[in-house]
C-alpha cells in the first residue's frame, strides 16, 4: 500500500527533548508524526504519515457514542548497534483483527498494519529513548467514524497508529513490586463479553475498580470470574504464580481473559530457563491457601506496558493482607523479567524470532 508521507520540516520536530531526561512517563509524550488509514465502502484507502495532531470527527460518531473503540499496545527497542527493533508486531496486528471481528469492525489486513507501524517507527526513529526499562510504545487503534445514532456498526472507520516515547509503567520499573486489591465487588468482563477483545468500553468501566482499590493502597484489583471463583487477570496484565517445583502458571485463556502477547511469548521462552508452564483455571481460594502454605513462592503479571510485574502483597476488603513470599522481588520473575527484556533490547540472541529491524524505506513523499 502506498503511504503518502508529509514531514514536518526537521527544524519543527521536538525529538532532541526526551534524550537527557532523567525519569520518562509512561504513555504522556509523543512523537512528530503519527499514521491515519481510513475505511470506507469496504476498502482501506488513503493510508498517509502525517505531524502529530488532532483529528476531525463529528460529534455524531459511533466510536463516542456505542464505544465501537479497540486499540493495541506494542513497544520498539533501540539497539546498540544503532538500528531500531519491533517487538512482535504481526502478533498485535491478528489481535486487532481479532478485536474487530467482536466489534463488528472490519479487519485491516495484517501486512498492511504491520508495513505502516514500521513506516512511521522508521520515520520516527530518533524518538526512541535509550534509558533502561524505555522504550518507544506503539499504540494502533481503530474508531468507528459514521455520523450516526442508529446503535448499528459504523460504516466508516478509521486506522491511527500513534507512538510515546516512554519509560516504565509502573513507576520505579522493576525495583518495584505492585499491591492487588481481591475483590468481588467490580469484574472486569463476563463469559459471553468482550474481556478478550481490546476494546474501549473494557477499560473506561475499569476505572471505578481501580479507584476503589487506591482506597487499599493498592495499584490495581485482581479480577475474578463472574462467579467470585476463578482468577482471571489484572487490569492491563495478564496473572501468574510460580510454584516451589518451578511451575509458572498462568490462567487460561477464556473469552473473558485478554491473550497477552506477552503470556504467549514468556511461555515459549520458559523451558530454555528451566521452568515448566501450565495454563489452567486458578481457583481463588486454592491460590490464597498456595501462598499460605508455601507451595506458591512468587506471583505476578505480564503485559506489553507492565512486561513482568512482581506483586508484593493481596490485599482484602476487611483490611487483611497476605504477604507472597517474603514480600521482595522473587529470584524467579527476575530470572524471568531479566532474560525476557535481554531479548527485548539486544543483550541477547533472538533464537525465538520475535524482533524485526525497522527498515529504512524510501519515501513517496506528498507534495
Ligand atoms: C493489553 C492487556 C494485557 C497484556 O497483553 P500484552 O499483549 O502482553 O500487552 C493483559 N490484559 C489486559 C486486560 C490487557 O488489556
């Protein structure tokens, strides 16, 4: 596909800003340019690289009003040998696929998502932070555009992909581990939902949720299924524990639980470590007596922003708190934090397959 490219003059763009600072937030800053493809009457057109900037949607549009909303999170790398390096981003791109067929959204071929996001990350290469635990986060969403209140599926859509220049998720990265409030107040899907999609509507209602658990001085609640049984995941991670015989487990995948690519990728690299893994469905109470018991040692999330997140502590409603482990940061999810982002940022070999240089492209540059 043709991607009609318009620069900002080299003078106009800000990227020199985010080289000395000392702490990046996650998510905040932005790059020069971002990429637009738009849908209509069944076929993508007009895919184009364009500066940073608002976009002109009418206030009718169904993404504002019926929430037809889904997005993706991915991160690129900036190596020693001075090339940029994508994470996985054909697996993003299926995703949204994956997304929009729950929406009743149309697919925006694979190829087509992954040729533009490498476009715009080669355009923007010099945004990408070198400070440990950074990195240039990919963010692709796609919105439905029709100027209609009829609750029907838009028939117009659009394709952005946007990138922030950012540091840890959490701040203090990985010297850091998170509280989860356990809850059987909020949920965050339901069999039948839309859990497994990531769609807007998802985590918009998960805000509340997480302003309850700030009450516990918690970072997040740990979602159980509907019925208050099974654990299913974080707001933005997916769950793990890690058994004393060097089991991790994982929750499955139902369709209440986001397939994290991060999941995915930590499990196929998880036998070389010397590590089993196992998805099954996690009883609540099974989990709490593991903790108590001393047969669960570590416990965590994965997910693209968060990467390999320890938790510290689950925190309960009437103010008990149970401590996993003795509290720090387990040799374990180090183990497993350390080897995954080696291969992430180019300190070691990429035996799996997983990054892919950015290429420098020519341009078709708009006149
Ligand atoms: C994005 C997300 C994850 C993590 O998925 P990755 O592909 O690893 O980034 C986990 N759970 C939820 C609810 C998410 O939205």
């Amino acid at each position: 596909m043709e991607i009609k490219t318009t620069l900002l003059p080299e003078s106009q763009r800000k990227c020199s800003t985010i080289k000395d600072a000392e702490s990046l937030p996650f998510g905040k800053l932005r790059s020069d340019h971002m990429l637009l493809i738009d849908y209509a009457k069944g076929v993508w057109k007009d895919a184009r690289i364009v500066p940073y900037g608002s976009l002109s949607i009418m206030p009718g549009a169904v993404a504002l009003h019926y929430g037809q909303s889904i997005f993706e999170g991915a991160k690129a790398f900036m190596h020693e040998d001075g090339e940029l390096y994508a994470f996985r981003l054909e697996e993003n791109a299926k995703r949204l696929n994956v997304s929009a067929n729950q929406l009743c959204m149309p697919e925006i071929p694979v190829d087509v998502q992954v040729e533009g996001m490498m476009k715009l990350l080669d355009v923007e290469r010099k945004w990408c932070p070198m400070q440990p635990e950074s990195s240039l986060y990919v963010r692709p969403f796609m919105i439905g555009t029709e100027d209609a209140l009829g609750m029907a599926p838009s028939s117009t859509y659009t394709f952005c992909v946007l990138l922030s220049p950012s540091g840890a998720y959490y701040s203090g990265g990985f010297k850091h581990a998170v509280r989860l409030l356990v809850t059987e107040r909020y949920h965050r899907a339901v069999s039948g939902g839309t859990g497994s999609a990531k769609c807007c509507g998802n985590y918009g209602q998960a805000f509340q949720a997480a302003r309850f658990s700030k009450k516990y001085d918690a970072s997040q609640v740990l979602y159980l299924d509907a019925s208050n049984q099974y654990i299913e995941e974080v707001g933005s991670m997916n769950h793990f524990h890690i058994t004393k015989d060097k089991t991790v487990v994982i929750p499955e995948f139902t369709d209440s639980i986001l397939r994290s690519i991060t999941s995915l990728s930590v499990m196929e690299l998880l036998p070389s470590l010397g590590y089993k893994v196992r998805q099954e469905r996690v009883k609540i109470t099974e989990f709490l007596d593991g903790i108590r018991s001393g047969e669960i040692i570590e416990a965590g999330g994965f997910g693209t922003a968060a990467v390999v997140t320890p938790v510290s502590e689950y925190i309960f409603e009437n103010g008990d708190i149970l401590t996993v482990g003795d509290g720090g940061i387990g040799e374990n999810t180090r183990k497993i934090y350390e080897a995954y982002t080696a291969i992430q940022t180019g300190k070691a070999a990429d035996k799996l397959g997983w990054l892919q240089k950015v290429p420098h492209f020519q341009y078709d540059l708009a006149r």
